[in-house]
C-alpha cells in the first residue's frame, strides 16, 4: 500500500528541511529589527509562502497591490527622483517564488509559447542593447537605466505569471471580479478627493500624484466594462449588471475631474469603436448625444476651464511661450511637450538606429517618440511590432471565442488597447506602472483564452 505521510513526499521533506533552520534564523533577525521592518519583513514571507503553495493567491495580491499599496519617496513631473511602492516589493516576492516554483515544478514551464513571446523577447533585446551602448558612451546611468528596463520586464513577467497559471474559466471570472472590486475602491477613493479641489489622482500617490495615470486606469478599465454590458447575455443576472453599470456611470466624474486631457481624448475611440461593435449602438449614441446637450450645464467649472484654457491665447510673456499647430494656439504645458518633441525629432540623427538608450535622453512624455529618441528606429519597429501582435491576438480570440464572457472580455481588452494607444500620444503610458500592470493581467487572462 502506498505511503502518503507528510515526510514520505520528496517536496515536503526538502521544504521541511529548509524551512526548519530558515525559522530559526529569521526568528533571531526579528527580535532585532524595529517594530515597522519586523512586520514588513513577516508580511512578505508570509507572501513568498502563500504564493509558493497557491499561485492564484499571488495574483489576487498583486491585483489589489497595483492600485492601492501606498508609495514612499518623492518624484516630479519631469521624472527625476525615487519612488517605491509596497507592490514592488510583493511583485518581486512573486516573480522570485514562481521562478522557483517552476525550476522544482519543471512541468510548469517558465514561458507558456503564445502569440507575444517573440515580440517582447525582441523588444527587451533592444532596450537591453540601446542602454548597454548608452551606459558605455556616458548617456546613460548604469543604476537608472538597469532599473527601467527591470522595470519593463516585471510588466511582462505578469504577463507571463497569468497566462502560464490560467487553466479555467472560474479562474477568469474570479480574476475578472477582483479587478472590477478594485476599481470599485479606486473610484470611491478618488470621488472622496473632490473636496480637496485638487487634480484628481490615484489612491496614495501624495501630493506627487499624476492625474494622467487615473485617468489613464480609469478609462482601461471602463473600456472592459462597456464591453461586459453591451453585449446581450455576457452577465445573465440583472443585479450584476446594475451594479457593473452603476460604478461605471460613477467613474466618469473622478475621470473628468483628473483634468487630464491627454485621458479624455482617449475616451473618444472607445466611443467611436463601441459605436462600430456593440449592437446596442443606438443606446451609445444616444447616450452620447444627451451628455453633450447637458455638458454645459452639468460639466464642473474645472473641467470647462481646462478645455478653454488648452486653446487660449495668452498675453505678455506667456504668449512667447505658446506654440501654433494649424493655426491653433496652444497653452504653455501643450507647447512644452510639442517643443520638446521637435527638440527630440532635432537629435535623433546622432543615434538613430538605437537611440540614446532608455533614460539616456532627457524626460519626454510621449511614449512613441519617447521610443524613438531612446531605442531608435529599430527599438521603435520592435514596439510597434508588439503593439501589432498583442491587436492581432486580441481580435482572433474576440472572433472566435464561443462564449460570450470571453467575446465580451476580448472586445473590451482589444478597445482598451486601442485607448492605452491613444492615451500614450500625451503620456508615457506603457511605462506607467499603475496602468501597465493591470494592463498585462488583463491580457494575460484574455491570451489564456
């Protein structure tokens, strides 16, 4: 008969035998550390446990860490400065656990071979490659350019992390639940921001805060919802869909109020693409129709202003500051950026097969060009080339799933992709680390299709 004590498995007498001295070790550290360090330091192994012994419980802590573990540090609008958050802490606990967990469990696999293995090797191969040239010419800090492009694989690694795991569709569901109970928190946490007067900004950034990347989230996520909504069947019970609809409705107000232009121009393509798709078109349209006759009525003075300052001619000094597109004049921080893009345009000649390296040019805040001046044109064709397969991806699954959760869930990632484009004319978008995570879980769930 066999044997199935606790010591009889291989694995566990290994684990046993490591964690037994591990113990006692740990235990003499503890005693003294100050208070603060001694309960970060057991939260995280008790993390690296939980996620060794269950990988879903990983997932579910990094979904709710992306949007509301706190940041420490300080950073400003031109990028400079340090910040760390509590996520990046437990992402790299994770990463580390599944490294292991699949060198012990090699039927597990490191990579699952998708669609998006070969587009993203190539693209970290550039960034690696680009850096490495910047580091050796002086361009480029050794420190700030490892931790970019670190930066770009732990994104990635997510990716990979969901799309290995996933087996069921209750895994995607419950996944698809946890995100939607996070964005729930993240809107009810912002709406509380609204008395302050401030831009609006995601939970526990400080008074460092960047309104682009709420906006930004905020419209990813609403993007999937619509998408759960409007296409008949996809969420059977009425209450679910009440409650879908509700938080959505009520995330328009903290995206308006994040005053971020560059996120309301990335709404216009969900509209314009939900228009196209949904067959309850004529409920969009109409819907949209009665939100413009209403805007002058309803729209919060700081929205107005905003929309009326972007195009204001200014007098004295400020005028001599203002760049003019088409004959449109625009502000001072629209003129900033398009100065800076002509600026980066002007020296890409010196480098421009592979650029500076990443962080070897000045801030820019625009991801292609951003691209451009820092991998070259080679670094910029290996993400345009990514961006093309991850689309392609997405619209084979939408056409070709046969249940309607999944069709829903692929129409809503492939219009959110298409915002996350548009949202990075103006931003650095898929370098924003509280938009690209829940970004590459999402697609990691919709690839495991």
């Amino acid at each position: 008969m066999a044997r199935d004590g606790l010591l009889e498995n291989r694995t566990n007498r290994i684990a046993v035998l490591i964690t037994i001295p591990l113990s006692i070790v740990i235990a003499f550290i503890l005693i003294r550390m100050a208070p603060a360090y001694a309960l970060v330091a057991v939260l995280g192994v008790g993390v690296l446990i939980a996620t060794f012994i269950n990988t879903d419980f990983a997932i579910y802590t990094l979904i709710f860490s992306m949007l509301l573990s706190p940041e420490f540090g300080s950073r400003t609008t031109t990028g400079e400065g340090v910040t760390v958050r509590i996520d990046d802490i437990i992402l790299a606990i994770i990463v580390f656990t599944w490294l292991a967990k699949t060198a012990l469990y090699k039927e597990l696999g490191i990579f699952k071979k998708t669609p998006l293995n070969k587009p993203i090797s190539f693209y970290i191969f550039i960034c690696f490659l680009s850096t490495g040239f910047g580091m050796m010419a002086g361009r480029v800090s050794i420190l700030t350019g490892f931790f970019f492009v670190v930066k770009y694989i732990q994104f990635f690694f997510i990716y990979f992390m969901v799309v290995n795991h996933v087996r069921t569709k209750k895994q995607i569901d419950n996944f698809v639940i946890a995100l939607l109970i996070t964005f729930m928190i993240v809107v009810l946490i912002s709406i509380a921001q609204i008395p302050t007067g401030r831009r609006l900004t995601a939970p526990f950034e400080g008074s460092g805060g960047e309104p682009n990347t709420l906006g930004g989230y905020l419209m990813l996520i609403v993007s999937i919802n619509i998408g759960l909504l409007f296409i008949p069947g996809t969420l059977p019970k009425k209450s679910i869909r009440r409650a879908l609809f509700g938080i959505t409705m009520l995330s328009i107000l903290p995206f308006l109020l994040t005053n971020s232009r560059t996120s309301w121009v990335s709404g216009i393509p969900v509209i314009i693409s939900y228009i196209i798709f949904s067959k309850r078109r004529y409920i969009i349209i109409g819907f949209v129709i009665f939100l413009i006759i209403i805007s002058p009525l309803v729209l919060p003075g700081t929205v107005t202003d905003r929309i009326k300052y972007t195009f204001t001619e200014q007098k004295g000094y400020a005028r001599t500051l203002q760049e003019e597109i088409g004959g449109i004049t625009l502000d001072t921080s629209s003129s900033e950026r398009v100065r800076s893009w002509k600026r980066a345009f002007k020296e890409l000649p010196q480098h421009p097969f592979l650029g500076f390296g990443v962080t070897g040019w000045q801030f820019l805040d625009a991801q292609f060009i951003r691209v451009l001046i820092e991998t070259g044109f080679i670094g910029l064709g290996a993400f345009i080339y990514l961006l093309y397969s991850l689309i392609k991806s997405i619209w084979s699954i939408y056409k070709n799933a046969q249940i309607l959760f999944f069709k829903a869930l692929a129409l809503g990632f492939f219009i959110a992709t298409i915002a996350m484009i548009t949202h990075s004319i103006g931003a650095n978008t898929f370098i924003i680390i509280r938009i690209m995570e829940p970004f590459w879980l999402v697609c990691g769930l919709v690839l495991s299709i």
